[in-house]
C-alpha cells in the first residue's frame, strides 16, 4: 500500500530530505504497519516547492547586517528571549537538557530529540527513527500512553544518569529489554514489527542521535548570548520569506482548468500512487501538511473525483478556512445556504475516511468537521513552540495516528 505524503509551504527536497527519511521511516513504522503493510512500503514525496517560490537575488533581501542603525539601542529580539528561555527550562548543568526535559516528561525529550535530527547526507536515518521509535513505543507501554505518568515518577532510572549520553545509552537499554520481555505477545502496536535495529554499525545510540543531542545542548549553553539571537532570526526571517513566497506563487500560478504546476506534480504523484495500489490490490493513503491539504482536497474534489483515497489525513491544514472563503475550484458559493440548502459541504465520495489533525497552539491549522461533512476533527498537542512544523517530526504523532486508524483501512 503506498502512501502519498504532500508537504505545505516553505519545504523544498534538498535542505529538507533528511528530516523526510525520518518522517517516511515514522510512517512506515507506525501507520502503514498498524494496517498490515511490509516495511518496504514506498511513501511518495512530491516535492512542489521548487516550482513555486525562486528568489531572484539569492535572499539578498535578508542581509541586513551592516545595514546602519536608526538611532538608539537594539531591542533585545523575542528570539533572544526564547533562547534565554530554553537555557532556563533545559538546565544548569552542561550536557543535560534532554535529560533534565526527560525528569518532567520522557516523551517530551524523545520527541524533541527526533524533531532535530540534524541534516546530514551520511546520517543513518532508519536506525535514528527506529530509536526514537522504539523509545515510544517503550514509553507508551509503560506510561499507558501517557495517562499514568510521565518523567522520573514512571522512570526511576533517570535519577541515576549524569548526562544526556548517559541517558541515551541507558534508554536505548531499557527500551531493548522492554522490546525482547514483550517478544512473545501477540497483542499491541510495538509489536507489529519483526525486528528491531538501529542501523548497520552496533552503537547504543545512532551517530545521528547522538549529534540531534549535541546540537540541543549546544542551543541551551549558549542560550543567552546575542549573536545567537541574531542567527535565530536570521533564520526564521528565511523560512518566513519562503513561506510568503510560496503562498504568494501558488495563488499567482494556479489556472481554474488544470490548477497550475504544482497541482499537476502532486496530482501525477497521486495517480502514480493509485495504480501502483490497484495493482497490487490495496488501499492508498494520502497524508497532506499544511498547504498540502489544501493541493489535496483541490485535486479530489475537482480533477480526479473518480481516484479512490481509503485514508486521508490533513495535518495543520487550512482546508476548513479555504473553503470558508470559497477558493477551491470545487467550492459552491450557495453553500452554506441556511435556509434551504445543505449546511456544510457534502463528503468527499472518493475518500474512504478523512482525520484532520491540529495542535490547538498551532495558529495555521484550522478545523475541518464544521465545514464538510465526512471530516473528523483530532487535537494533538505537539508540546512545541513552533506548533505547525512539529506534527510529523513527532514519533508520538505517529504512534497515536497509528492506534487510531488501526486495523480500519483494509
């Protein structure tokens, strides 16, 4: 069964492919296992960003630093502020701040080490998903999933770690042994797979994961120091002007008879992705972030009603608002019509099920359920201060997508 992930705005293949193997690994292990998928399961990635938005001058437009001051002092950025923070929340004592994060909740750390997976093009991207997978999976099974208790109260261990390479070697340990005491049942999410490895080499804990927590404690020790600040924003204003810039193309580029480009490449995509599954007699799933939701629900409700989707996942999208303001090119301006006609629009006839997930911190996700009828509304709380890009970065995300859908999709 192939699965069709379609990313939103401000993504493109070559800064963000490594974060797109862990995400394509989470998947597989996770949502594709729970309906009964082999691991070799292919996920597409069309990757659209690079038809949309192309600046001109390289980014030119972000140099300001030698630009001359207008007078007075610089404000202290809210950047700076929240690399002050992180210091405080992280700890005192260096190399510690996935270990202290763990001490108040473990799943809090595992998630935070898995969403900064540092990008590097020899980096063992399966065996660092399949620790921060195997991490979760252990930190469900004795938490419930969260509901018991969470940090040193469910993990005594963890007051007899030092440091972060201390803890990660000691949790690897742990959630091996877990994995190899609950071998032989037969019930559970963590047991769908019928090995476990954290790639080629025999380390504890994944080169990949390892450099994810160097980086994280290399944030907290220099927390408060201004050029950092200066490097965040420097950042941020990037990904904020490629987002503007590709919202702004996609709206530019887009026809009402074929949809433009970029709804032309994820359209082939899906197509591609639909004969494969017919061919080999299984369903196909299509998970759309963001803005891809938006591509998604276009295509389906326009260019291919006929093209069967079992699952379809949006995940902080703004399907519900596009509608809402009728920018589909399916969209009825006489609906809602209170009066007389339907109150939302009728279910996708195509789509065997649709979950639309939002973080309720996440100010780009909107609900979907009051607006079309077939959508099913899900909060996840990402725990992150940027909500909208931590969905999938998430193994938690994936565990809990994966007990809900189950064994439905068949």
């Amino acid at each position: 069964m192939p699965l069709v992930h379609v990313h939103g705005i401000g993504n493109r293949e070559r800064e963000d492919s490594g974060r797109a193997s862990v995400r394509n690994a989470l998947y597989r292990r996770y949502v594709l296992a729970s309906i009964g998928c082999a691991p070799d399961t292919p996920v597409v990635s069309p990757w659209w960003g690079g038809l949309v938005a192309k600046p001109a001058w390289d980014w030119a437009s972000l140099d300001i630093g030698q630009v001359e001051r207008l007078g007075g002092h610089e404000d202290v950025s809210e950047a700076h502020a929240m690399a002050a923070d992180l210091a405080a929340v992280t700890g005192s004592a260096e190399g510690t701040a996935l270990l202290t994060a763990a001490h108040t909740s473990l799943q809090w750390s595992i998630d935070s080490l898995c969403a900064t997976l540092a990008d590097a093009e020899d980096a063992d991207w399966e065996g660092a998903a399949t620790f921060c997978g195997l991490a979760t999976d252990y930190w469900a099974a004795m938490t419930k999933a969260g509901q018991r208790t969470d940090g040193v109260t469910a993990f005594e261990w963890l007051d007899d770690m030092a440091d972060d390479t201390e803890f990660l070697e000691r949790l690897g340990a742990e959630a091996t042994a877990w994995r190899a005491r609950t071998r032989t049942s037969s019930e559970g999410l963590e047991l769908r797979l019928t090995r476990e490895t954290f790639g080629a080499s025999s380390r504890t804990v994944p080169r990949a994961v390892a450099k994810a927590a160097q980086r994280i404690n290399r944030w907290a020790a220099a927390g408060v120091s201004r050029p950092l600040a200066a490097g965040l924003r420097a950042t941020a204003t990037r990904g904020t002007a490629l987002l503007l810039g590709d919202i702004v193309s996609l709206f530019t580029s887009r026809e009402r008879a074929t949809g433009g480009p970029v709804v032309e490449l994820v359209r082939d995509a899906m197509d591609a992705a639909a004969e494969l599954a017919d061919r080999r007699n299984e369903p196909l799933v299509v998970v759309a972030h963001s803005m891809g939701g938006n591509i998604v629900y276009d295509i389906l409700s326009h260019d291919r009603r006929e093209l069967r989707v079992e699952l379809l996942v949006t995940v902080g999208s703004q399907v519900g608002l596009f509608e809402e303001l009728k920018l589909f090119r399916s969209s009825d301006p006489d609906v809602p019509e209170r009066r007389h006609g339907p109150l939302r629009v009728p279910a996708l006839t195509n789509v065997g099920r649709w979950i639309n997930v939002l973080d309720r911190a996440d100010p780009l996700a909107f609900a979907a359920a009051p607006v079309f009828d077939g959508a099913e509304d899900l909060v996840y709380g990402t725990g992150a201060w940027w909500a909208h890009g931590a969905y999938t970065r998430c193994p938690q995300f994936h565990y809990r997508l994966a007990a809900r859908v189950g064994d439905e999709v068949v």
